[in-house]
C-alpha cells in the first residue's frame, strides 16, 4: 500500500501553529532556578514514561516508576521494570543524539529505538517483508527531504509508522518515539517539557477517529491539525507549569544534589570530559558503592549520560 503524504495547510493547521511557536518561544524564555528546571525535566520525564506505557496497554504510576529508577531494592528484571527502564533510556537516546542534530535519520535509528524500548521484552526486532522495508525507506526518504514545519514532520513520522506497523509488536510505541525524535532534532521538545502522549491518551476514541481519517481520505489534514492542537494544549500545560509559583506539591519527592554529586557535574563541564566509577572513588575517597549510587542518581535526573556496559562504562555531561 503506497505511503499517504498528501494534505493542505489549513486555516486550523496554521493557526495551531503559529500558537505552537508561540508558546514555545515562551517557555525557552522563561526564567528558572537550575534547581526548578531540573524538578521540571524529571517529572517530565516521569510524565513521559507513565503515559507512553500506558498507550501499550502497561499501567504504572509516578511513584513506581521513579521507585524503578531509583536505588532500591525493587526487582529490575520484572517485565514492569524492563518497559520503564527500557522507555527512559529511548528517551536519553532521543536526547543526547537528536537533540538539535541535522544528520538524516537511517533504519538503524529505527532499530536503536526498538533494541532500547522493546527488545527486553519482545525480544529482538523481527525482519522486515519487503513491502514493509520499501514503505519504511521511501518514509524515511520523504522526512529527510522535506521542509515541513517539525510538528508536521513529527505528525507524518507517527501516523505513517503506525500505518505501515513494519513489527508485528512494539509499532505503536516506536511510532510515538519517533514523533519525539523531529521535535527533538529541531528543538521543539521545549526544555524537556513536552508530554504529547497524555494528550492521545485521555481521549482515545478522538485520537483513533483522527487516526482512521488518513486511511478513508487518503489524506493527512485531519491527523495533522489534531496532532498540532494536542501539542498546542501540551505546551501551554507545561507553560501553566514553569509560570506556577506553587509548582511541584504534588510530584514525587527530588531528592537534593549532595556536594560530592555537585562536584562531579563541575567535573564535567569540559564538554569533551568524561568519568568513571574508579575517578570518582579516587577523586573522592569512596567506595564503589557509593560511586555508583552517585553517578545512578544523576543519570536518573538526566543531567549525566551513560556509556558502554561493565568496567568499560563511564558517563558524560547531558
């Protein structure tokens, strides 16, 4: 079945957009304590995780997850586990690679997305028909080509996925990460504020009828000005948010930065720099414990990314 690229610009799509960028202009101007906007990431990043999952079906709540990707003692190879920790480190991936990147993306960034977030349940990626490959690269062909507004890119990128479902398993939430990776790539993720799934998710039935529309009119319009008002009303929710001088009381509890942990980011800002486990024990006279529980919390808070696995992992500035 050929891909459905065809819409019109219309007066709804246009206005939504003009507001999108109005917004967004706004809240990357907003003022904010380090502390603040770092509170702000995390419980985005909590928002992000708790509503994508619940697009697949998986019902878990701020609290677990952060409990999840926390230092306890709670059971990391549960299948609970593996979708929360496998969505945060798809999100990190979007982050520290697309992040205002101008590469074109490839198939392998598609399979890079299914190996983090579905891979350690559903193990791995199945190949792909012919049919399937050939709608996926003539997608992927268009998005690098074209010169929509990022929204509309997004918009195409998710609903075409979803269209083409190349994976038996998982399409629905590669196709809302992929949406993620054009707002990120041309810097429409708004300070890590964005949380577009909660908006498919309070009102399905809307978010299936607007999906149904692309397949009876051969056409993108309806899709692409509900996907534009639903990032519009995301943005002036979590604008609502950072302008909030009562912000954060009912969130789940940040725990503070210690000194030791302070210095670590101070460490790094050479943005070239990079450290380890045993540089942290040295540097501080420590424990290997202790360093790891460190360097785990500023991952978890998004202010550090991880690299490598075992004795070879060592950790960069976000």
């Amino acid at each position: 079945m050929a891909a459905i690229f065809s819409y019109h610009l219309s007066e709804n799509l246009k206005k939504y957009l003009d507001n999108i960028d109005l917004v967004r202009k706004r809240i990357l101007l907003t003022p904010l304590s380090p502390q603040k906007e770092i509170r702000l990431r995390w419980n985005s990043t909590l928002e992000r995780i708790k509503w994508s999952l619940s697009l697949s079906d998986v019902d878990v709540s701020k609290n677990e997850i952060d409990k999840i990707l926390s230092l306890t003692n709670i059971n990391k190879t549960s299948d609970l586990a593996k979708e929360v920790i496998g969505q945060r480190k798809a999100f990190n991936y979007l982050k520290e690679y697309w992040s205002i990147n101008s590469q074109p993306m490839s198939f392998n960034t598609i399979k890079s997305l299914y190996q983090l977030a579905c891979e350690p349940t559903l193990g791995k990626m199945p190949k792909l028909t012919q049919i399937s490959e050939a709608e996926l690269n003539q997608l992927i062909t268009y998005l690098q080509d074209s010169h929509e507004h990022p929204v509309i890119q997004a918009a195409i990128a998710q609903i075409e996925f979803i269209r083409i479902s190349p994976i038996e398993k998982g399409s629905g939430k590669i196709s809302r990460l992929l949406n993620y990776l054009f707002l990120y790539k041309w810097g429409y993720d708004c300070r890590d504020l964005l949380v577009i799934d909660e908006y498919f998710r309070r009102d399905l039935v809307t978010f299936e009828k607007a999906r149904q529309t692309v397949e009876e009119n051969k056409n993108l319009t309806i899709w692409l000005e509900y996907f534009a008002y639903g990032i519009n009303h995301q943005l002036q929710k979590a604008l609502e948010i950072i302008s909030s001088p009562t912000w954060g009381t009912n969130i789940p509890k940040m725990e503070k930065l210690n000194n030791r942990q302070k210095e670590i980011l101070l460490c790094l800002e050479n943005p070239d720099q990079k450290i380890t486990n045993r540089d942290v024990q040295k540097m501080f006279t420590t424990s290997q414990i202790t360093a790891s529980r460190d360097l785990t919390k500023l991952v978890k808070f998004g202010l550090l990314f991880s690299h490598g696995k075992g004795r070879s992992v060592y950790y960069i500035k976000a």
